[in-house]
C-alpha cells in the first residue's frame, strides 16, 4: 500500500508512519510542523518507502501518483497547542479535513480520520460508548478543538453516505509515550518533565478527575488494525483503566525517584471530570486491546525525558 499520513511529523503520526513501514507499506509524510518536531522522522530519512511532504493541509493539497489511504492526523492535539493556535486548529479540522476527503475521493483510496475522545466533551455517560453523543460546549475555550473534530466526523460521514467513500473514525484517548512534546502541556510529559526537573508537580483541580492513558505503541496498534480491517462506524481506541491524575502524579513520582512534591492550580474551565473508554466495538471488530500497563509505559516515557532533557 501507498499511504499518505498528515501530521506525520507529530507524535502519533510518527508512529503511524513507523507502524506501516514495518509491515512493508510506503509512506508520504506530510507536515508543516505547527506542533511537530522534525526529530519524530529523522530517522526515516534516506528510507525508499518514504516521502516528506512540508505543507499546510488546510491549503490547496495535491499529491502525485497512486494512493491507497489517507491518514488524517494533522491537528494541534493539546490543550496548550489548541489554546495558542484555535483558528489553525478549526481549520484543520474543518478545511484539513475537506481536503484530505477530497484527496481519498480524488484517488479512491480509504480515508482514516484521527478523532478524539473530546467529542464527549465533558461526558454525563461513564465509560463512554460510541452511540453516546457528548456534552460539548461550543463556545468555551476548548471548543476549537471538540467542535472541529465533531465537524470533521460530520464531514467524514458525509462522504461515506454521498460518495460511498470507505472511511474510518477512530475517537482516540489519551495517548502517551517517547516523541511526545517537553512542553506540550500533556498531563503525563508534564508530570515527568516536571518531576525529572525537580519542580513539584501541578495538579489542576484536586486531582481527582480521572483519565485513562494508553501507551503508544497499544494506540498505534489498535489505529492500525480498524484502517486494515475496522467499519466506518466511530470507534474508540483506548485503555480502559482509569487512574485519577493524583494517582498517576504518585506514579510519576515513584517512578522517577525524585521525591517530587505535588501542588494544586485552578481548575481549567471545562476540564472532563471523568474520562474511560467503552472498546466492545474495538475487542470484538479487531481482537484488540491494550497490552501495556502504565508503570511499564511511564518507566518506558521516562526513559525518553531523561534522554531528551539531558541533550
Ligand atoms: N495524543 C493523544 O492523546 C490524542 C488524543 C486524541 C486525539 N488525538 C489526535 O491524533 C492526532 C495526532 O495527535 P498528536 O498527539 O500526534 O499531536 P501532535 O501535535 O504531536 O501531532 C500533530 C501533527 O500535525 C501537524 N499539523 C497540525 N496542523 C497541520 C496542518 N494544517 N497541516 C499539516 N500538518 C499539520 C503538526 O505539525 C504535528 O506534527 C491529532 O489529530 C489529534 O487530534 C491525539
């Protein structure tokens, strides 16, 4: 197969890319790095299944030759990075979103959309199933984000029921690992950075609000499956264990053997209280499921900041 991933300079993209050269697939990256670090594929350099495309997808976007799929993962994905850049993130989750459809349509190739668990907003129905629509708030700050997302799946499903287009939507939850951002504002590279910088670590809130974290190379495998073999249904992709954010600040701590101490800020406006995925529909569809647990992912993230921060 001959894939185009956008955003595969990002963290997940970069392991996406990784995922399908493995498998002997070719890959062109595309990227304008607005939240991406050009060391995510450094290593992918003089690979003959890989092309690197720097573009903005939001613009105009031709590619040339045959395509068998297009991964739209371009997007600011973190409440510091939508935050700072919420036009660019409406736009690529709207206009981006258009013109890898029309791209896939173009080609006939699949579609595979990045969604996110924030289309449940903060969710009133716990753990949260596909059929559940969400609790967003379109107009408060995080709303650049969830609504750009719940367009892009509007979207998406447009050109699956009017262009009989095959497409996928995966709803990813929170995700973690190496080739996350220092400073990407992410509760897990937060803590860790923090903790390997001996600075105390800063609770939003009194920590507990709930998450559950899904080790990358977990995430990555599930993405891959549903675009191999899923349905055009909405599916989740994540680890249902759900740990409050005091609780992973301990781990972190543990972890890191720092002796780290923990303070407490205020609370963001519209923070999810609770967060878990139902994945029936990823378990029974795909045989997945998470296989890493988040001491082994977090002792394997802090490996990665240690070697990132000591450059
Ligand atoms: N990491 C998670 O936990 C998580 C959770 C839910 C959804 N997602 C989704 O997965 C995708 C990837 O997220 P990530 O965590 O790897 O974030 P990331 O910021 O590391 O990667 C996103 C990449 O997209 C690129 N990009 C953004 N706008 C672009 C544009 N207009 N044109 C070209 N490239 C552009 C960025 O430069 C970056 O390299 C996003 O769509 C995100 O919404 C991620």
């Amino acid at each position: 197969m001959r894939v185009l991933i956008t955003g595969a300079a990002g963290f997940l993209g970069s392991h996406l890319s990784d995922r399908f050269l493995a498998d002997g697939h070719s890959v062109i990256g595309l990227d304008n790095f607005i939240t991406g670090n050009p060391e995510n594929i450094a290593h992918l350099a003089g690979n003959p299944r890989v092309e690197f495309v720097r573009h903005n997808i939001s613009t105009y976007t031709y590619v040339a030759g045959p395509l068998d799929g297009v991964l739209h993962f371009a997007s600011p994905a973190s409440p510091v990075d939508y935050l700072e850049h919420p036009i660019a993130t409406l736009k690529v989750g709207a206009l981006g979103t258009h013109n890898a459809l029309g791209l896939a349509l173009a080609k006939k190739a699949r579609f595979f959309l990045a969604s996110t668990s924030e289309v449940y907003g903060d969710p009133l129905e716990h753990p949260q199933t596909e059929s559940y629509w969400g609790n967003v708030n379109p107009i408060g700050p995080r709303g650049v984000y969830d609504e750009a997302k719940r367009f892009a799946e509007a979207m998406t499903m447009a050109y699956h029921r009017y262009h009989g287009m095959d497409t996928r939507i995966v709803r990813i939850f929170n995700t973690y690992g190496p080739r996350m951002r220092p400073n990407d504002g992410r509760v897990v590279s937060n803590f860790i950075v923090q903790a390997l910088s001996n600075q105390p670590l800063t609770i939003y809130g009194d920590g507990s609000q709930t998450r559950s974290f899904c080790y990358v190379a977990d995430e990555v495998e599930g993405i891959y499956r549903l675009f191999m073999r899923g349905d055009n249904n909405p599916t989740n992709i994540g680890n249902p264990n759900e740990f409050t954010v005091r609780q992973l600040a301990e781990l972190v701590i543990e972890l890191t053997r720092t002796g780290a101490t923990i303070v407490e800020r205020e609370l963001p406006v519209d923070d999810p209280k609770v967060r878990q995925p139902d994945i029936r529909r990823a378990r029974e569809m795909l045989g997945w499921e998470p296989a890493v647990s988040l001491r082994e992912g977090v002792t394997r993230t802090i490996e990665y900041f240690r070697s990132v921060l000591a450059r």
